[in-house]
C-alpha cells in the first residue's frame, strides 16, 4: 500500500527536476546571446568611432584595439579597414558572358554568342580572383595601363641578310690531262670572261698520244673500207669510234676533233674554253706550270644573279611563302633598293639560334651587289585580318597558359587567360580573353621574372602593407619570387634569401639545422629569431626538411 501511495510523489519530482534543468539553460543562453550582442555592439560602437581595430590573417576571430601579436600563431596584426556602409544596394563592378568568365565588359548587353552579359557585384568580387590596390601603392609601383584596340598588325618581316653566288651558276675548270700550261690567257682573279673564251692551252703528252692514235685509226679505217671483208670494215669502225670517244674524254672538243680529222695534223696544244658568262673567282695556275689529272685550275661564277640567305625566327615562319616579294636594302648604298624573291625555306631549323634559313633570289646585272655583302631584309608576309591586339609587354607567360592583368577600375584589377595569334612588332593577336578597349597592365616590373609562375607575378599587387577588405588572391605561399627583397616585402633585412640560396652556408654553428618562417619560406636564420615580415616565430628544421620546403615553393637552393 506505501508503494502506491509514493508512486504519484515520485514522479512530481522527478519533473520538476527537469523543468528546472531547463529554466536554467534558457536563461544561461539568454545571458550568452546578450554578452555577445554587448560584445558586438563594442566593436561596433569603437568602429563607428573611428577606433582602429586589429587582426590577424590567420584567425579572423582574434580582434583587438591594440596593435601586437597574434596569441595563437604569433603573427604580426593588422588593421582592419572600415568602409561606410551604403544604403544597402548592390553595386555593379562588372558584366561578364555567363558561358565565359573572362569575357569582360563595362557595360550590360550581348556577349559573342548573343546571350545577356551577367553583372558582378562589389561583394562578390572577393572570390573570383580580384585584386584591389590603393591609389598611392599604384603610383609606387608604377603601375602603368594600356588599351585593347583593334588594327591590323604589320606582316612584313624585318631582318639582315647575306649575299651569297648562285650555286646553280658556279663552274669549276679542271683538266683531265696530266701536261704544262703552256698559254694563259687569264691574267688575275675578278677578270670577266664569256661563254666559249679560251682560258688557256695545255701540252699534254697523253693527248699527243691520244691523237696519233686517232689517225691510225682513221688511215687503218681507210685502207680496208674496199676489202670487201665485213669484218675488218667492222673493226675500222670500231677502232675509230673508240678513239674518238678517247680524245672526248681528255676534254677535245667537236670542232677541234673534226679539224684534226681533215689536217690529218697533230695539235701539239689542247685549249680549255669558259662553259658560261662570269667572273674568275679563283685561278690556281701561272704560265710554264704542271698540272695533274683531275686538279682545279679556275673557278668562274656568274654573278648577274645572286642568293641572299637571310635568318628568320621560328615565330615568324607562318608569315613567309615561296614567291613573297622582298625588298633589299644594301648597307654600302643607303638610297639604292633591289628588288627579289623567297625561292625556298630551308627546312632546318638552328637550335642555337632558333632561326630557320630563308633562300632570296636577286637579280644582279650591275654587279652592284658583291658576295658576302650584308643587306637588311624586308620580306612581305602574309597578310592579317584586323583583330585586337595586345601589347608585348603586357602578356604574363606562365608556361602552359598566357595571362593578361585587367584592370576593372576604381583600383580593381583581375588576371585573365588570353589566347594569343600571329605577332608582328611588339603586339600578338588576341584570339580570346579580352575585348577591344579594355585595359591592361603593361608596366615591365610585373612581368620580368620569367621562371615565376602566374602567382609570383600577381603576388606584387598584394605585397604592400595597405590594408584591403579583398580577398588576397591566393593563400598559397608558393608565390613569392626570388627578387630583390625591397621590392618584394617592404623590408631590408639579411634574413631574407633571394636568387640561389646556399642553405649549407646559413648553418654557421654546424648543427644541421637552421631556422625557417613557415609563411615566408625564403627568410632563414641560423639562430631562433622572429620573421622580419610576418613576425611569426621561426620555425627549427633539418637542413633536407629546409630544402624540401623551398624546392615545393619553387625557390631555387644550391644542392
């Protein structure tokens, strides 16, 4: 009967325990959410005073009224900016194609597939790879702006030549008899000679034997022609054919052959006549002197018609055809211009130089042009369409991709893809990624460091100390680059590497170990110290584990 009656007792208890367990937890969660509104409503309250408030990078929850170190990483705080808040209305940065983020306009319409342009608002631009620059860091840095226009890029190409004969119009005098020059009529070297001039006589005893041997044959011939034996008739013709065909050999001609024939006289000379038009370039032989079988005596080129062998780019090769017209430019005769034409494109290419060989046909009839003469060269390429183009200097190669900086104004700056087409004098096509009238970054501080990637190029707009609400562009600390440590940091200090960096030589003491900022990972100490930088504390590693880190942020160590 007891435990009945104390069952109905029991549970009363049991439920007021229970509503007081959650009285007290609704009011402990009223008190929390008023300390924090109280807390906010500080922030606020000291913001809205014009207090400068502080924080760190790596935890944006750490905020305070002084400036210090971070309590948790140790690194250095920073200011946050306070913007005035608008009415609330989003503002348009931009209008990009929605089926192509880096086509950019300034004003809403059509993109190049017709569809409407999508706007981008202020507080959204923080994720999509913008950069913001203060005005002031702008004119530090020199930062210097070009436009997008449409024209047609010059096709012609400028380079320098070499004049060269016509290996088609070259000529070697050899003789084919052993004997003694006994008359020459070349006199020196650079003489002109004509087709069919005589250059000089041979004696040759070889041909004297050559020639009585002919007229044996031709008196055998005549005397058995009436034997009425075919078979001797036979052989005289023979006979005489062979020794015809001897005497064509030691070079006699026709005429002289056909002359021995009717004299019946032996010629106690062999002349040698020019094959064509030109010039002695070579004479190897005086008057009196012997010669041997096969031995060059002269060489005679005609010079009416040259090759000039001019050096192009490999860049450049999709502008020169056969047939392109050429304009040449002598350097010994400045108001003089010849005229020519690409008779072939050689089909190697120097790898030390990385040029290809292109072949000029000119017409010489003056003999103005002498060989080896240097020209400079104007070939008429192919012609081009008008398309934007882009400055030179303005372009960021970072290996696989080409990036263009735009800037969006009001200090707004973002980095796009391009694709680039033909180049002509400073300026490349652009193909995709930009449209006429938009601007660019061209300044050459940004774009020297050609080993950098992408990010070590842009990690220049972020470097200054100015304060943004932006997003930096990337948190990866890949992208610092081996410059001068002014330049890049805003801070002189022998902590910071550049260049090669000898990581045996910074472990003075011989440990093994030196210490290394794991924010900056080009700034070493032989001993602890702070970041000159960041202010963090430097971290202790092996000198394999520095190594590692700076070949993972592409920094260059000596092995």
């Amino acid at each position: 009967m007891l435990s009945k009656n104390n069952s109905p007792q029991k549970g009363k208890n049991i439920l007021t325990i229970i509503l007081t367990v959650l009285l007290v937890a609704a009011l402990g969660f009223i008190v929390y959410q008023n300390f924090i509104a109280q807390n906010n409503s500080v922030h606020e309250h000291e913001s809205e005073n014009g207090k400068q408030l502080y924080t760190c990078g790596m935890h944006p929850d750490i905020i305070s009224d002084e400036p210090g170190n971070c309590p948790i990483c140790e690194m250095k705080l920073t200011p946050i900016k306070n913007e005035e808040q608008d009415s609330g209305e989003k503002q348009v940065a931009y209008w990009v194609a929605p089926m192509d983020p880096n086509e950019i306009y300034d004003s809403p319409g059509k993109s190049k597939m017709g569809m409407d342009l999508v706007p981008v608002y202020e507080n959204e631009i923080s994720g999509s790879g913008v950069v913001k620059i203060d005005p002031v860091v702008q004119q530090n840095m020199n930062v210097r702006l070009s436009a997008i226009e449409s024209k047609i890029l010059s096709s012609s190409i400028v380079t320098n030549g070499v004049v060269t004969s016509d290996e088609r119009s070259e000529f070697l005098i050899t003789s084919r008899i052993a004997g003694w020059i006994e008359k020459l009529y070349v006199n020196f070297e650079g003489q002109s000679v004509s087709k069919g001039e005589k250059l000089l006589d041979i004696y040759s005893p070889e041909l004297l034997a050559a020639q009585k041997e002919f007229l044996s044959s031709l008196r055998y011939k005549e005397s058995i022609k009436n034997s009425g034996n075919a078979v001797l008739v036979k052989s005289g013709d023979e006979l005489l054919t062979n020794s015809i065909k001897k005497l064509e050999l030691l070079r006699m001609s026709a005429g002289d052959i056909e002359s021995l024939m009717e004299s019946k006289k032996v010629k106690d000379y062999t002349p040698l006549y020019s094959p064509a038009n030109g010039i002695v370039m070579k004479k190897n032989i005086v008057e009196g002197e012997k010669i041997k079988t096969g031995e060059m005596l002269m060489h005679i080129s005609d010079l009416s018609k040259l090759w000039v062998i001019a050096d192009i780019y490999e860049h450049e090769i999709s502008k020169v055809k056969l047939n392109s017209a050429v304009k040449l430019y002598p350097n010994s005769f400045t108001n003089k211009i010849l005229n020519g034409t690409v008779s072939f494109i050689y089909p190697t290419l120097d790898e030390k130089t990385r040029t290809v060989k292109v072949r000029i046909d000119v017409k010489n009839s003056d003999l103005l042009l002498k060989p080896s003469m240097l020209v400079r060269v104007e070939i008429e390429g192919k012609s081009f369409d008008e398309m934007p183009v882009i400055s030179e200097e303005a372009v960021i190669r970072s290996g696989m991709k080409n990036i263009a900086v735009l800037a969006l104004g009001e200090g707004k700056f973002k980095p796009v893809e391009v694709e680039l087409g033909n180049y002509s004098n400073g300026y490349y096509q652009v193909l995709k990624g930009l449209q006429p009238g938009s601007k660019v970054v061209s300044s050459a501080q940004f774009l020297i460091d050609s080993e950098s990637s992408l990010k070590s190029a842009i990690k220049k707009f972020s470097s200054a100390e100015q304060p943004s609400d932006d997003k930096p562009m990337s948190e990866d600390h890949s992208d610092h680059i081996t410059g001068s440590a002014e330049n890049e940091y805003g801070v002189d200090s022998p902590l910071i590497r550049t260049g090669v960096i000898d990581v045996e030589s910074i472990d003075e003491n011989g440990d093994g170990k030196i210490y290394q900022c794991p924010m900056d990972w080009n700034i070493l100490a032989d001993e602890f110290q702070r970041c000159p930088v960041c202010e963090m504390k430097m971290k202790e590693y092996t000198i394999d584990e520095v190594k590692i880190n700076l070949k993972k942020y592409d920094y260059k160590f000596k092995d």
